[in-house]
C-alpha cells in the first residue's frame, strides 16, 4: 500500500511541481507521508489512499495520461459530485501544504523565492512536580485561563495546568511553531475538508501565537448576548465593560501600537477606492516596534507582546512552581455534583489531583472534551460550535509586497460587520506565510516556477464572517472530530466580502488577483477580462462542500452561557449547570459568535465571571 502511495504521490508532484528537484520532491513526500500519519480524521485519510492506491494501478493511464493529471485534478475540484470534489481540494490543499512544511523546517518551496529561512529551534522545558492537592486548577494558560489564575490566586492556592510547551525565545520557522504551539500540527479541519482548525497550544495559549488583534466586543453583540439569555443589560452593562476597559489597559490595547505594513498598503488604498473605510488594527503590545519580521505566529517568546504570560502569571505576578506545562487533564472525577479530583496524564503517566474548584479554559474544542470524558451530561455541550469561517483573496502587484512581513495585521474594516440581522463580515489584512499561501492559493494553471517566483508581489486579504452557522463534536473517542455546515446566509454574506476584496485589489491596480476557491479563481490583467464578469463568477459560487477553502482561528460556543440549562451549559456566574465547583470561562461560554476577532472579548468575559467568585 504505502509503495502504491508514493508511486501515486510522485506521478501527481511531478505534474504539479515540475521546477522541484529529486531532493525537494522527497522533502515534500516525507512530510505528505507526515499528514498522512498525523491527520485527526482516519476516515477522511482512508478515502484518500483508496484513491492513490487505484491512481496508482496502470489502467489509469489509459484515462488519466501524465500529461493531463493537472487537468485532471482541476477537473476534480470542478466536479458536481461532491465526493470528487473533496478528493481534488483535499490532494491541492495536501500538495501544497507539503511543499510549504518540512520535517527539518525549510519547505521545498524556500529555495525558489527571497524568504527569510531558520532552522528548527528547542523547547524550553520547565518540569515542577506535579502536586497531589490544589485549592483551584485553572485547565488552559490562554486568555480566559490566564486572567482568571490572576483574578483567583488573590484568594486562592492557583495551579495553571497547560498542556502545552513553554515559547522558546526563538524565531521559528513555521513547520516548528505549527508543530510545537498549535493544536494538531495545525492540520486538523471539520469533517469533509472543509475549515481548517487553527487553535493556539503552550503557555499563553492563542495569545501567545495570534496576530495581536485587540477588537472590543461591540454594543451590538454584548445585546444580543443579553437577548439570546434573558437579561437586561448584564452583558451589555457599565461592569462588563469596566472588565473590558480593565483588560485593554493591562495589555496596552492602542492603535498606536500599529503602523499600516508594506504587505496592506494597496490593500488601505483599494478600499479607499472603493468606498470602503478602514481602521488601523489596535495592537496588544508595548510598542509599534513588535516583532516586524512576521514571526511572531510560530511561538517566538517576545516582551513587546502583553500575552497571557507576560501580563497575567509572570514570574514577576504568580508563582512559578504552580504552572504546570506538557500535563495534559482527561477528565475530572464527579461525585454528588461536585469535581474532586483532575486526572492528569504527564509523560504518559497518569495521576490524580484533588481539587476544591475547577475553572476550564481549554478552549471550545477541548473543554467540551473533558467534560463528556468524564460523565456530564448536557445536550448543549458539543454543540453550536461557531467558527468566523474565512476565506481571502489575494493580488498581485508589480511591487515588491512581503506578504509574510511586518505587523501581522495593520488594518481592518467593520462596515458590514452588521450587514443584515446583526451578522455581516470584517475585512481584515493577511500575513501569508508559504503553509498559508500555497494551500489555500494554489495556481495550476500557470507555469509553476514563474509563478512561485512571484510570490513576494503578493498580498493578501480575508473575509472574517460573522457566522449564524454551527457545528458540533462527532467521534469523540479517542480523538474528538468537528463537524460544520456552512448555512446560505453566512455563504452569501462571505461572498459579498470577497467581491469587495477583490474590487479593492483591482482598484489598486493589481496585476492578478486570486480567489481562494477551489479551484483557485484567477483574474489577469493581461486577459482583458472584464471585473465585473469575474466578480460575477464569484456571485455564482454554489453553498456546497469543497467549492471554497475556508479557514477558522476563531472557536466559540460549545458550552454556551445561559441560566437555564435547557438552553446552555453553564449559569449566569459561569458554573457549570449541575456542579457546584466547576467554572467555564473561555471562548466555548458565548451565546454567539463574537463577530470580531475574539481575545478581548474572552479575557473580559473571564475578568467578569470570576471576580464574582
């Protein structure tokens, strides 16, 4: 089987990739053979080594010639029959993926452009005894688990358990910080391929790698988080906002701490164009002079960054013999209501800590996980998981655009963040490193090394959606699955925001302007095709699986805050419904989405449930 794979791996690369020598077609089968191992979702990997083990067989040559298998495979992605069309998005997304990563951190594809390259660093490791009581274990070190440690060791003994590695105070390559501080290497997607899963892992969690965007929650949102529980004014009221004013002045959130990089100025200028405003992005740092080589999403450890670390449990604010870092907790242990012990598994060993409270904050794809692991029942917990599914565009500019480098993101615009029915989509700038470029912007229409040549003239942009849609926890043993469905209402509203991105672009005088559909959708300037008939192919995009690459760094509302628990999972306060002991406060408490970028608003909804405790 795994001889039939390669066979069929190589015959596909080489069609797709043929500027690769002998030695980067290997890098990229060693890492394709990585995924293959590594991917979450063994169903969805099973149906493609059926596929490459009948690609393989040399019948097929007498429908597929060499020749035609980029054809071929375009003509996959294009297909009406959904099963084909996964099979041709999943092989691009894969492929591209490949040659972007490397076990050894430098991606096939480094060589053919100016990137800067670094070679694989080392985990810090700091090992404290694991201790056989704790008055409160705070599950989770990112933004909800963060504050909440801080709030809480002024009264109580806090212990942060993290399941993740401390940063390292390197400057990593991107295959090392996706391994290293995200979930699942950073390759997991809902079931079908359709949204990839980006979620933070280490100390500090997603603060510790996100792209420091500091958006308040608006008005609108904290209301409608009153109506969706009930209340009058709790949410939208002067103490959640004193939360949120506390968390904004303690990570420095200012405008002032960006500037507009080299990789979104035709961006800025295309939307001015188009009659778009734009805001510059406030920042959570000390300083408009944070880490402007584009790195700082691979885990490099840097002052400049007010992350959970840095402002909440530093050395300096907590005791450091009470963070527990590579522990990752199964389960609790439940009896008569109440939590009394975690169960802990470190280096493959097992333990079991007694505890008085517990506050989890493991993220909305994991703290659900721990809770069904051990016994509580809820028909919300799993459920209405919300995404901000994003898909982006990217142009091409006859100037040089470093698309990986300066601020991560300089500018957004919230002009239809309430287009219809209080849903709508932020525009937002994209740092497109290479694992974010080439997947999601495959170009197999063209002559590869030109085209792979030109990638410091791109830039990019995305649609960051406000969703109405859900998604819900599917196999959850042993490796816990997610399930999405992007409904119509969100699809058009997506879409309306890639028309205006790729209007910005055009206005701005881009030279090529991509889609991030699949397949790819690719204007040219030289083709004198008009823009209006392409923004009217974009219009035309069916609401069906695999017809757009979609990915989400924003994970919400699996454990949904609302008093009765009928309708959600934990109460008014944050305790989960039924245990007496037992606290949420991350990203999986929202009665909805966000609808902006989510780290303030998790922190500030931390601050204000747990200083009630």
């Amino acid at each position: 089987m795994e001889k039939r794979i390669s066979k069929s791996f190589n015959s596909i690369f080489t069609s797709l990739y043929p500027n690769f020598d002998q030695n980067e077609a290997k890098n990229s089968e060693e890492y394709f053979n990585f995924i293959i191992k590594n991917y979450p979702d063994k169903s969805e990997i099973n149906q493609l080594k059926g596929f490459f083990f009948l690609f393989s067989l040399g019948i097929r040559k007498l429908f597929v010639k060499d020749k035609n298998i980029q054809q071929y495979i375009n003509n996959l992605q294009s297909s009406n029959i959904s099963l084909f069309r996964k099979l041709g998005s999943g092989i691009t997304a894969l492929f591209g993926l490949s040659t972007a990563r490397s076990l050894e951190g430098e991606g096939s594809v480094y060589k053919h452009f100016d990137y800067p390259i670094y070679k694989n660093g080392k985990i810090e490791q700091k090992v404290n005894e694991i201790p056989e009581s704790i008055e409160v274990a705070v599950i989770g070190s990112g933004s909800g688990g963060g504050i909440a440690a801080n709030v809480l060791s002024k009264k109580y003994e806090v212990g942060i358990f993290e399941k993740g590695n401390y940063a390292n105070g390197e400057t990593n390559n991107e295959t090392f910080g996706y391994h290293n501080f995200y979930e699942t290497f950073a390759i997991q997607q809902t079931r079908g391929y359709k949204v990839l899963l980006l979620a933070g892992k280490g100390v500090g969690g997603g603060t510790s790698i996100n792209w420091t965007t500091s958006l308040r929650t608006p008005d609108n949102i904290l209301s409608e988080w009153d109506a969706l529980t009930d209340q009058n004014n709790y949410f939208n009221s002067n103490e959640f906002k004193n939360s949120m004013d506390y968390v904004c002045n303690q990570l420095n959130v200012s405008e002032a701490n960006n500037t507009i990089p080299q990789k979104e100025v035709k961006l800025a200028e295309g939307l001015k164009l188009n009659n778009v405003n734009y805001k510059i992005i406030p920042r959570n740092t000390s300083n408009n002079q944070c880490l402007e080589n584009g790195f700082s999403t691979f885990g490099h450890s840097d002052e400049s960054i007010n992350s959970s670390y840095k402002t909440w449990f530093a050395e300096d604010k907590f005791d450091s013999k009470n963070i527990f870092s590579s522990t990752s907790i199964k389960s609790l242990t439940i009896s008569n209501g109440r939590a009394t012990h975690i169960n802990v598994e470190k280096d493959g060993n097992l333990q079991k800590i007694a505890v008085n409270k517990v506050i989890l904050a493991a993220s909305s794809l994991n703290t659900p996980k721990i809770l069904l692991n051990s016994g509580y029942k809820n028909k919300h917990l799993g459920q209405h998981l919300k995404l901000h599914p994003v898909s982006g565009v990217a142009g091409k500019f006859s100037e040089e655009q470093k698309p990986w480098a300066g601020t991560m993101q300089g500018i957004y615009s919230d002009d239809k963040l309430f287009m219809k029915d209080n849903y709508g989509y932020l525009l937002e700038g994209l740092p497109m490193h290479p694992s974010l470029f080439f997947p999601f912007f495959p170009n197999n229409q063209d002559n590869f090394g030109d085209f792979i040549k030109s990638y410091n003239q791109w830039s990019g942009g995305i649609v960051l959606t406000s969703d109405t849609s859900s998604g819900s926890i599917i196999n959850k043993s042993p490796q816990h699955l997610w399930d999405y469905n992007l409904n119509n209402f969100d699809h058009n509203n997506l879409l309306h925001g890639i028309e205006s991105l790729v209007r910005a672009n055009y206005l701005a005088g881009a030279e090529e302007i991509m889609v991030a559909a699949s397949p790819t959708m690719h204007w040219k300037k030289s083709s004198n095709e008009n823009i209006d008939d392409f923004v009217n192919k974009i219009k035309a995009i069916k609401n069906e699986p695999f017809r757009i690459l979609l990915g989400s760094a924003h994970q919400m509302g699996t454990a949904r805050i609302n008093p009765n628990p009928e309708h959600g999972v934990v109460d008014l306060d944050g305790k989960v419904h039924g245990l007496d002991n037992v606290y949420i406060v991350d990203a999986s408490t929202f009665p909805r989405c966000s609808g902006v970028n989510p780290m303030i608003s998790i922190q500030s909804m931390s601050h204000f449930l747990m200083s009630k405790i």
